[in-house]
C-alpha cells in the first residue's frame, strides 16, 4: 500500500473509529497482507481474502461508496455492511443470507472488574480443551483461530476442572488501542448461569489493564441473552449493519461511470 493510500484509508476509518475496528486491525500485519483496499477521500471499501468467501466492508460518504462499490468485481462475500452501504450494493446482490446485527461498543467507566473473577487466561496450551468445548456444536464460533490465543486476551471458566466457557478477540491492535472482543461460546449444558459474561469479563477486563480504548463486538438482533450479557459488562448498540453472504453480479454501466 502506498503512503497516500494508507493516509486516506486511515483517515476515513478513524472518523468512524467503532464502525471500522476490524479494518482498521487489518492495516496491521499479519492481517495487511490479505486486505484489498479502494479509496477516495471521503470512503474506503475494503476486501479482507484472509476467508473464503472474503469479506466486504465500507465506511465512509455513501456517494463515494456508492462509485467505489462498483469497482468490486463479481463473485461470493461475506458482507458487513451497514443499511445505506447494503442498499448501494443491493442492485448487483443476485441471492444472499442476512443477518441483522448490533455492533456494541464498551462503555469502559460502566465495566464491573468483578464480574472477571472466576475467569482464567488461556494459552497455546489449552488449545486441546478449546477445541473439545468447541466441538461440532452448530453455533460453535466460525471465525476462531489458534493464533488468537497469542493476543493474550482469551479466558476461559472452568467447572470440576472441564473448560466449559470461553471468550477472545477476534483482532487486537495494541499500537491503536483497540481490539473486537469474539469467540464467546458456552457449552449448551451450562448456558444460563452467566458464565459467558464471566469469561467475557475477563478478556475485557484484561484489554483495559493493556491500556485498550476501543472494544466492539458483533452480535445479533435476536439474540436476547448474549445482549444482555453484554449490556451487563458495559457495551452499548452503537449501530446496526447487515452480515451475511450474497452472491454479487456485475455492475451495469451506469452505475460505473
């Protein structure tokens, strides 16, 4: 990435700094390298091939994204877009499956540093027990990686010594202070306890001790109990967008010019 195309995407992401957590982590390496990035001077649109199918985002002035969305080319996403970006794109979406989400925010003056105890730093090391909790579960979390662990923010509650609750970050960019708080999962035989804030709890309460300004997460509408586990740590629904995979055909002319 040139020097004035960093310039500008930075600059667009940061006016809209909760919105644009995850891209702005993907600036950074490892994560740079798979990011594809079209800019102008008032929006950016960003895909991230580090997944199959890769991820669409866009931030920033709805006509300019409007131009820049047309120069992406045909093909299968996985987008996270808000309302009027969705709607720019929504002519060339031939068939997809939504999902309507909350990006929350962290209210950090409204975080109980005591919901954390009980919660437990996991490593590299617990990764076998991480991945028996996991297991085949349908609502396992899709985006979890082993290098995660190596952010130093996942923890995890134990019950007769067996892992039965979880919680991460998917990104952490620690020169920018911020990180997305992901991979919240319980098994489905201890759910209702609270455990999942318990664990969540631990990770935010780590992020903040590293001098972490920014925390976001993603979760969806309907999900009631993650919600309100949320809003119990202090995260508040800064904005709604729309996450799902869609099939994106060709720009017409018209739109391209």
């Amino acid at each position: 990435m040139t020097p004035d195309l960093l310039a500008r995407v930075e600059r667009v992401l940061e006016r809209e700094r909760l919105w644009s957590a995850y891209a702005l982590a993907d600036l950074e390496p490892p994560h740079a390298a798979d990011a594809q990035w079209l800019a102008g001077e008032e929006a950016v649109v960003l895909v991230f091939r580090a997944f199959e199918p890769p991820v669409l985002f866009a931030a920033g002035s709805p006509d300019e994204a409007r131009r820049l969305l047309a120069k992406i080319p045909s093909g299968r996403y996985l987008f996270t877009l808000m309302g009027t970006h969705r709607a720019l794109l929504a002519p060339r979406i031939q068939e997809s499956t939504e999902t309507q989400m909350w990006r929350m925010a962290l209210h950090p003056e409204s975080f109980d540093a005591g919901l954390a105890a009980g919660a437990e730093p996991l490593s590299r090391g617990d990764l076998p027990a991480i991945e028996a909790l996991l297991g085949e579960h349908p609502d396992r979390p899709d985006a979890f990686d082993p290098g995660q662990l190596d952010d130093l923010a996942f923890y995890g509650v134990r019950q007769g010594g067996a892992l039965v609750a979880v919680a991460g970050t998917h990104v952490v960019s620690q020169s920018r202070r911020l990180a997305a708080v992901g991979n919240v999962f319980t098994h489905p035989q201890h759910r209702g306890r609270g455990l999942a804030t318990q664990a969540t709890a631990g990770v935010v309460h780590a992020l903040l001790g590293r001098g972490v300004e920014t925390i976001v997460l993603n979760v969806s509408m309907r999900n009631a109990p993650a919600i309100g586990c949320y809003e119990r740590l202090g995260f508040w629904p800064f904005c709604g967008y729309y996450e799902g995979v869609g099939q994106v055909g060709p720009a017409s002319d018209s739109i391209q010019e």
